[in-house]
C-alpha cells in the first residue's frame, strides 16, 4: 500500500465526461465461500456501463482472511475512492460460546483508492471512530456525522475532510445523535436525513433532516424531511437542478420504485412511470424446475450518472439445480416521459452467499 500524497487542490470532475467515462464501485464480501480456497475477505469491484462487471476484485488492504469491514462509506472524488470507518467483524458467524461471539472492532480509518494507478493509500483517520453515519461529499470535502461508535447508542458529532491537506476538521455537534442517517448534498448544504435517535419511537428527529451549511458553521433542522420512523436507505441528488430521489427505507425490500422529494410541500411522491415491471417477469427463464421458488432481493444500492438513476441489485433463485443468484443493473431515466427502465444482466453465479458492505458510489475515470 502505497503513502499518501496530498492533493493539491480538491479533484473534480471534468463536465465534458460522459457516462462511458464512469464506472460504478460496489463493495461485498462471501458470508461462506463455495470454494474453501477462497482468502478473499472485502472487495470492490466496479461495473463499466457499456459493459458487465469489469476487472477483477479489489481485496480492502489491511484485512485478514477472518475479517469483514462492513457499514463503511464509500465515496468518491473524481478518479479517487475512499472507504471511510465501518467496523471490523469475524468473517462467520461466531457461537454464542465463541471467544469471538462478542468480536465487533469500530475503525476510524480511511484509505484512498486510485483507480487510475490501482493502487490504495492510508489517508488521516476520522477523530471518532463510526459506522452506519450519514457521508456526503459538499464543495470538494467529504463530510461525516452521526453513525455509532460502539454499544447501542450513536453519536451526534461530525467532521469533515479536506483532500487537499490530508486533514478531518472538527464540526459542531448535530442536535441530535442519530445511526442509519442518510447523508446527501443538496441546495450546498450537506443534508444528515432521518436515521434512529434515543427519543423514542415516532419523535420528530427520526422524520426529520439536520442541514450543515459550511459557509456558516452551524446546523439547521428540517423537520419532517423524511416523514417516516423508518431510516432512508438512501438518498441521491440528481442533475444540475439538483432533484432528490429515493429507493425506500432501509429495513422493508426496494418495492421497484422512485420516490422524489417535493421540497415546497415537504413530502415524497413515486415517480410517476417509475413502477418497474414484477420480478417474475424480469425472471422469467431463470427457472430450472417447477419447484423454483418466486425470487428474492439479496441487495440493492443506488448511484446517479447524469439524469439516470443506476440500481446494482442482486436476486436469490432456488430450483432443481440449487441455490443461484443473478445480479442486475436496473437503470431509470428521471428525464423520460414514458418507458423510463432499461434492465441489463450483469452476471449468474452460483450459491447466494455475496453480501454488499456499503452503497455503492461512481468514480470517474480518466484515460
């Protein structure tokens, strides 16, 4: 792993570049590997959109054999990628009369991957450890707040990083401690929305959004910004206009459709014309016997490329032949009038044993 050398000024992406220029980065690791020979623990791997799954995997450094990073946040800066905290934790599942059962370690770390060099470099750490937190990049800075630190509780503290300087600065506390937030930049402001709070069920912090406005150091509230007890899955502006969408919360399935944010009335509304077809349908001749059970979503992430809202998800069938999963890329226009879907097979692998880390995150890459 190569040391870091700092950026001389915040990367940005060239406004020319077309979507052929991107490359989609997701993270996994194999709760049981097929192949006992397997030493992979977490990986990124990237998906070209005028191809498939491109490349091969790129192991995390610094992880033994035994060990997942997972609930990280994974962002980009032009051509770079940074994998920011998450926490460390046996790759299978302990016993409850394990030595390791309790095993969980939160990690302030953050490393830089260069997609252009392929290689990875160690970046100043976080001054809090964290994972599940709300992460955005606003103005050339990536921004950090809430998540957990261990134990049950999360944390209302934040900061920001400066690529430029190699440096986290420390930012005013959020009003309330909050775990699986959602972070977006919106309108300038880097936007903490919903996420679980201490005060109870049903309280205004779990449906509303704190806004960070750096030209002003503070926070702000936005009550009722999400509206729902249930934490966003996730959240992601589009376009110059800067229009927020949503793939649903975090804990039911991604029911195939776009939700879009009406500022003026403070609500969420289904896109209209977003409603993809059934999955059976889009299944249809996956089947290897009639006992093939109905699909079921292993994952699904989001990211943003122009006016197209790109959703990497992975499906589990179960036929004659055994357990199956097929990964899908399901792209949706936001700019269409009408048939706004288009759904491409990315791979079909055998077993379902591949579990996402983190929402995955677009990185440019320059030729």
């Amino acid at each position: 792993m190569g040391s870091l050398s700092p950026l001389q000024s915040p990367p940005r992406a060239n406004p020319a570049a077309t979507s052929a220029s991107f490359r989609i980065y997701a993270a996994f690791y194999n709760k049981d590997p097929i192949n006992p020979s397997d030493s992979s623990s977490t990986w990124i791997q990237s998906y070209n959109l005028s191809d498939t799954w491109t490349g091969p995997r790129v192991p995390i450094p610094g992880l033994s054999h035994d060990q997942v990073l997972k609930d990280f946040s994974m962002v980009s800066l032009a051509d770079h990628l940074y994998i920011i905290g998450g926490h460390l934790s046996p790759r299978r599942r302990p016993t409850p009369d394990s030595p390791d059962a309790d095993l969980s370690v939160v990690v302030a770390r953050v490393l830089r991957y260069s997609v252009a060099r392929d290689e990875w470099s160690e970046c100043a750490p976080m001054g809090t450890p964290r994972f599940d937190f709300a992460c955005a990049v606003c103005d050339g800075k990536i921004y950090v707040a809430g998540g957990r630190s261990g134990g049950a509780r999360g944390t209302s503290s934040a900061e920001a990083y400066d690529p430029a300087t190699d440096s986290w600065e420390q930012l005013p506390s959020m009003g309330a401690a909050r775990y699986k937030c959602v972070g977006v930049t919106w309108r300038g402001r880097f936007h903490v929305v919903g996420g679980f709070t201490f005060e109870g069920p049903f309280s205004i912090e779990r449906s509303s959004a704190e806004a960070y406005e750096p030209w002003r150091g503070a926070w702000e509230l936005v009550p009722g910004m999400w509206q729902l007890d249930v934490p966003p899955n996730q959240i992601i502006g589009v376009g110059d206009d800067e229009r927020l969408f949503s793939s649903g919360d975090c804990l039911n399935t991604w029911k195939g459709h776009v939700e879009a944010y009406d500022w003026k009335m403070n609500i969420w509304n289904v896109v209209e014309g977003s409603q993809l077809r059934e999955m059976s349908s889009l299944l249809e001749g996956y089947g290897e016997g009639d006992d093939e059970a109905a699909p079921k979503q292993v994952y699904v992430t989001m990211a943003a490329i122009g006016n197209a809202l790109h959703f990497l998800a992975g499906y589990r069938l179960v036929g004659g032949g055994g357990d199956h999963c097929v990964s899908m890329l399901h792209t949706f226009d936001t700019s269409a009038v009408r048939d706004g879907w288009r759904t491409t097979e990315l791979v079909r692998e055998e077993g379902c044993n591949k579990e996402l880390c983190s929402h995955c995150c677009v990185v440019l890459h320059v030729s």
